[in-house]
C-alpha cells in the first residue's frame, strides 16, 4: 500500500512539473492537440479515408479504433483508477472529456490504435515520425491538462498500439470479416455484465459499424467516386449529416446507457451503411438525368 501511494504521489510530482509551464498559450495550445484523440474527430478521419480514399482502408482502421475502445472501457471498469482530479496543486482543464475512470487513458489509446493503423497501411518512415508525434503529443496533452496520470498514458500507447497491429495482422490473415467481426463482439460481450456509459458507447459504435459494413457488403457496394470535386461533396454532406442526428440524439434521447448504446450504434451503422447507399443513390439519379 505504501508503495502504491508513493507511486501516485511520484506521478503527481511529474503532473506539477508538467504544469508547471503552464501559459494561456499552452493551455489553448493542448486543448486543441487532445481533439486529435477524441472519437468524434477520429470517427470522422476514419469515415473520410472510408467514403473518399479507400474503402478497405476505412473499414480496417475503424475496426482497430472500435475494438480499442471496447477494450479500454473493458480495463477501466476491471482496475476502476480514480483520476489525478481535484488532488492538490493539479490543475484540470477540458473535464469534460475525462469520462469513467483513469487506467488507460483512451485518448491515447484511441491515437495509438488510430494512427497507428494508418502507419501499418502506409508503411513509410517519413509517416511513422508524423504519428508517432501525434501520438505522443496526444498523451503529453492529457498529462498538461491534468485528467491522467502518467502511467494512464503509457499504458494506452500501448494499449494502442498493440491493438493496431493484432487487428492490422487479423484483418489481412481472416478472409471471412464478417465472422471475424462477429467474433470480436463476442469477445467483449461479457463485459456488459461490468459496464460502463462509455463501454455502451463504444459497444454500440462497433455494433453499427459491424451492422452497417454488412449493409453495405450486400445492397451497397459503392464504388469510389474518380471526381475529386464528388468526394468532397460526399465528405461534406456525410460530416454534416452525422453531426445533424448527432445532435437531434443529444437534444431528445434521454441519458442512459441504453440510449447512448442505440444512438451510437445507430450514428455508426449511418456512416458505414446507410450513408454509402443514399449517397450513391443521389449520384446515380443525378447521372441518369
């Protein structure tokens, strides 16, 4: 017990140091790099490279980001850390963001598993400098704004990274990705009976993407537009939309974790499933006439 609390005490020494810096400047400054660990701009990265880049490409980075965060949520509810919050001389900034418990940080983990798996598909020196520096800026901005403690951080990296590359090797090696997602979801289903409202989130986001790769596997198919000019339309409109029924779900459903399992189950299988096929349905008639 001493030595857990000489610990902690140690990483809250590294947290005032860190803080120590601290300006306005960088305040805003690492308010901003966090963004790039949040799902609902990772989310929108992933659906970028999905619906304009390279659908393969989409569908394996959002399988490695949604089975990370199923597994983070499953840690956090299994070790339950408190967060460096409140305790004295931290400074906590962007609270908001800091849901359920410390260990692993999901920021870092959603980076480490996100940009991670871009480096596996690139697989090019002058990219693993770039997302290594995202990755661990990422981390360092959770420790600047005092929601993790260090070891929180550490431990998503990799968490993260680890989990960009069995997913990487699982989604080359297993030609049935349907089974192979099915699979995963069961993996993680007993951790219900332990859950969390982030766990429902994230089990619901890999919910709909499962159900909405499905869909679009077998009424779908779309094919990538050769218009530059298409592919942006299709990254505008898909963005805007998702944000609409995101926050049509914020303003009318109620907070619980079913409802938040629904609603993202429900924005996920729109973005994978449902949103391929309308849009290829408005292409097509505007082709026609």
């Amino acid at each position: 017990m001493k030595k857990i609390k000489g610990d902690i005490m140690m990483e809250l020494d590294i947290l005032r140091f860190i803080q120590s810096f601290h300006t306005p400047f960088l305040d805003q400054l690492f308010e901003m790099i966090t963004i790039l660990g949040e799902s609902s701009l990772i989310i929108s990265i992933i659906l970028g490279i999905y619906w304009c880049i390279d659908k393969t490409s989409g569908e394996y980075v959002a399988y490695s980001l949604f089975s990370s965060l199923m597994l983070n949520n499953t840690v956090k509810n299994i070790v339950k850390a408190k967060r460096p919050i409140g305790e004295e001389g931290i400074r906590s900034l962007r609270v908001h963001t800091a849901t359920g418990y410390s260990f692993p940080s999901g920021h870092s983990q959603a980076a480490a598993s996100t940009y991670g798996a871009l480096y596996l598909l690139l697989k090019k020196y002058k990219y693993s400098i770039f997302f290594i520096l995202i990755i661990i800026l990422v981390g360092l901005s959770r420790l600047y704004l005092g929601v993790h403690y260090p070891k929180d951080v550490v431990g998503g990296i990799i968490i993260g990274s680890l989990m960009s590359y069995i997913t990487y090797r699982l989604f080359v090696k297993v030609e049935n990705r349907k089974l192979l997602y099915l699979l995963t979801l069961l993996v993680f289903l007993p951790a219900i009976f332990n859950s969390s409202s982030d766990f429902a989130r994230s089990i619901g986001g890999y919910s709909g993407f499962v159900l909405g790769i499905w869909f679009e596997m077998r009424y779908v198919n779309f094919q990538l537009s050769r218009s530059v000019f298409r592919r942006t339309m299709c990254f505008i409109i898909g963005i805007s939309s998702l944000l609409s029924i995101k926050m049509l779900f914020s303003c009318f459903m109620v907070e619980t974790d079913y409802a938040k399992f629904i609603s993202n189950m429900i924005i996920s299988f729109y973005g994978f499933g449902l949103y391929p096929y309308l849009f290829n349905k408005v292409s097509l008639r505007s082709r026609i006439n």
